[in-house]
C-alpha cells in the first residue's frame, strides 16, 4: 500500500524549533488500532498513542526504525520532503489502522511525535508481510511559500 502522512503539529513546531534532527535522530513508526483517534493539535508525544500500539505476531513494541530517513529539498519546485526506505514486518498477523513516525526516546513521555497515516480502515497479514510503501513524493512534504 502506498500512503501518505499528516503531520502533528506540536511535532511540526518542534521539528521547526530544531529539537528534532529527523536525519540523525532515531526515527521509529509504530502501528496503532482502529481504536485510536488522531489528535494533530493536542498528541505531542508517544504515550498519547501507545495505549493503541499493535501487539500482533511478527511486530515489535515501539515498532521499526525509518532506514535512511532524510530531508531533501528541490529548489525546482521549493519542496521539503521527508522521506525513509518502505518498511516490512516480515511473517507478520497484524491488524491495524493507523501509523505514527516518531523520534524514539528513552521514555514515551519523551518521544515526540512527528506524522501519522490514516490507512482509511483496517489492514491486516495474516502469517505474510505487512508492508508500508511511502509515497514516491516522501513520506511528508513542506513547501516554503
């Protein structure tokens, strides 16, 4: 599936501020449950959503961390964009509806959340992969106007 993400705007502001360096920090996304709502204006950090995190076979607690996460800008087009390798959880039996990126912390208090992506209802493996595949445009883009 190819998806799209929407970002928290605490995380957005905080990644503005410099308190996030999203291409040497530890970027994690994590899968969440159809029971999860997104709150882009009061959800600041991972405790807010960890309550809703997949707990299937094949997935780990925390989730996978984004390989190669990187931003990019074209002076063509004035695009920012924020992009990382696809992401697998091999032999998996997941079913979810949502994904956070998020920069990992030690403590969930501290982890901040960054984007989220709405898959529109459940998805599921069962006993395969489960793979997200980002946008060929990034995984979230920023157009300085």
């Amino acid at each position: 599936m190819a998806v799209t993400a929407f970002w928290y705007g605490l995380g957005f502001t905080s990644l503005l501020n410099g308190l996030i360096d999203f291409d040497t920090d530890t970027v994690n996304i994590a899968l969440l449950d159809a029971a999860y709502t997104p709150d882009q204006d009061t959800h600041d950090y991972f405790d807010d959503v960890v309550a809703n995190e997949e707990d299937g076979t094949g997935y780990v607690a925390d989730g996978a961390t984004l390989a190669n996460a990187s931003i990019t800008y074209t002076g063509a087009t004035n695009v920012c964009k924020l992009d990382a390798d696809d992401v697998t959880w091999a032999s998996s039996t997941i079913t979810c509806q949502y994904a956070v990126i998020y920069v990992r912390e030690a403590a969930d208090a501290d982890s901040p959340l960054l984007l989220y992506i709405d898959f529109g209802a459940e998805v599921t493996s069962t006993a395969g992969d489960f793979k997200i595949a980002f946008n060929a445009g990034g995984i979230a883009t920023i157009t300085p106007a």
